[in-house]
C-alpha cells in the first residue's frame, strides 16, 4: 500500500506553476478591494529585496501579501495545472492497484481489476493584459506597468506624481532647446509658448492626481479629488484649506507673482491666442502688458517656469506624502 501512494507523496511538496509573462517579463497582479479590482503588472527580481514585503495597489494603494493579489486567469490556470497533476497521480496509483489485482487474482475464481476513467481536464492557458504605461520607480527601481498615468508603486507604496512631472517638464526643457536652434522665427515662437502650455497642463494634472491619491489626508475628501491647479492662486487656497499647508511656500513674493503670470499666460495662449484681455490685466500684476496685444514669452521664461514649479511641486509633494 505505501508503494502504491508514492505517487502522492511528490505532491506534498507542493505543485510549483511558473506563471506566463508578458512580453517584457511582467507578472499581473489585481487588487483584491472589491471596490477596485484594479489590474497592473510588475517584474518579479526588480525593487525592494527581502521576504514577505507587501503590495500596494498602483490605483488606490490597498496594502495586502503579495499572494492577495492574483488574478482570476493566474488561479484558473494554476487550479487546471493541480488538477491535472492530482488526476496523473490517480490514474497511476489505479494502475498500479490493477497491476496488483491482477497479480493477486489471476489464479482466483474471481478475477479483479481496477479502471481510473478520469475526465478530461484542459490546461487554462492565459496571456497577461497589455497595459498602457510602464514605469521604473525612482524610489525602489520596481519595473511595473499600469492603465492611465499616475500611480503608487506597488513594491515600495511612493506615488509616482513627481517622477511623471519632471518627465514632462524634460520634454519642455527639449522644446526650449529646439525652439534656440531653429532658424525659423515663427516655429520658434510657437515652440516657447508651447512649452510654456505644456509646463502648465504638465503641473496641473501631477496636482491634481498627488490631491486624489492623498485625499484621505484632507479635511474634505471629496472636494480634495477635485482640486484644479490650471488656476494656481485658487488652487493654492484650496491646499491650504484643505491641507493645511502653504503650496508656495518655498518660493519668494516675486517669484510666486511670476508662477502666477506665467499661468495667466498660458490661460491667454489657450483662450485667446495669446491677446491681452482686461482679466490678464487684473490678474497678472505685468507691468508690461497692454490691452489688445499679444503676451510675449521667451525661452528664459519658460524655462524658469518649470525650475519654480519643480520647486512648487517637490514641496506639494513631500506635504502631501509626510
């Protein structure tokens, strides 16, 4: 009897499955909060080293073993592999006891067998979804992949807001750069202002997304989701009375009156193509400008923008995750 349930005894140490990986070598992952459920992949032997260390959901930043977060095709597809192993055991044992009945019994007036009739049972084979941003923390060097843009690394829990922001404020620096080589005065112009816009739109979504994935850090949570910074000044009293924090503290007077003028300008570029309104005039403290005309940006400009939103932004930052 116990030769016979050798072919058990290989599966009390256990069943090891490899799981399929994309075509970069990510693993998927789901968060296991029915209110998310939210999919990412990771590469497996890059971040944080050591035993037992927790996930964190990219999306809402659950925190559970890192073994909560199959999913749904990893468990059909490791359940169809046991199964099948549990079932190649059965049919060799039964073989093994109908050799042995045989045996026993071919002498015998009764004659004995054993027949195994297991039931088919397919492989679950699967293919990982194709998410849409990879990223490599700057924090842990996790290689992960996630749907959208902003997000929680999954080894080490830092929001990537930042790390998105300066990516965008580096294509900005490239515009500057190609705007002060071209020949072209008209392409030049239009490349300043564009980076100027780009500078913009890059800072106030990194806010906005650094608001909602610390919401819960807020007086209020839900208007803390839907912070706006395109309008800076407004979206610095909302920080502060939200968070209780000073978002421009970092910088002088004058400084923080030019972050100011330099989002008046891009609100000009996007609504009026670039003309002067009486509103610009209220709003911008620029004693240069004049009702009707066109705002003029240089590469300086722009390029001092993103180094005082950097400094904005890593303060932002830092209050928001303390």
């Amino acid at each position: 009897m116990n030769r016979a349930f050798r072919h058990f005894r290989r599966l009390e140490e256990g069943i090891k499955v490899a799981l399929p990986t994309d075509e970069n070598g990510l693993t998927g992952r789901e968060c296991p909060k029915p209110e998310c459920l939210g999919n990412f992949n990771v590469k497996f032997g890059t971040g944080l080293k050591g035993e037992n260390l927790p996930c964190h959901c990219p999306y809402c930043g659950h925190i559970a073993p890192h073994d909560k977060f199959w999913t749904p095709e990893q468990n059909e597809y490791v359940h169809s592999i046991a199964t099948n192993e549990v079932s190649k055991a059965l049919k060799a044992l039964t073989q093994d006891w109908d050799r042995d009945l045989r045996q026993r019994t071919k002498n015998s007036f009764i004659k004995m067998s054993m027949e195994f009739k297991g039931g088919h049972h397919p492989i679950r084979y699967y293919q990982e979804k194709q998410l849409e941003t990879n990223v490599v923390c700057d924090s842990c060097t996790l290689e992960y992949s996630i749907y959208g843009v902003f997000a929680f690394c999954p080894d080490c829990g830092v929001h990537n807001s930042l790390q998105i922001l300066h990516k965008n404020f580096e294509l900005v620096e490239k515009e500057i750069v190609l705007a002060q080589n071209a020949n072209d005065t008209e392409l030049a112009k239009h490349l300043i202002e564009d980076g100027l816009e780009n500078a913009v739109s890059a800072f106030d979504g990194f806010g906005r997304a650094s608001c909602f994935a610390f919401a819960d850090k807020a007086s209020n949570k839900e208007q803390a989701k839907d912070i706006s910074f395109q309008n800076i000044v407004n979206a610095k009293n909302r920080v502060q009375t939200l968070y209780g924090f000073n978002l421009a503290e970092p910088l002088d007077d004058e400084q923080w009156a030019f972050v100011a003028r330099c989002f008046q300008k891009r609100h000009l570029l996007a609504h009026t193509m670039g003309v002067i309104d009486e509103d610009y005039i209220k709003k911008a403290n620029d004693p240069s400008a004049v009702l009707g005309r066109k705002i003029t940006i240089d590469a300086e400009e722009a390029r001092q923008l993103i180094n005082l939103l950097d400094i904005v932004g890593r303060n932002l930052h830092k209050s928001l995750s303390a």
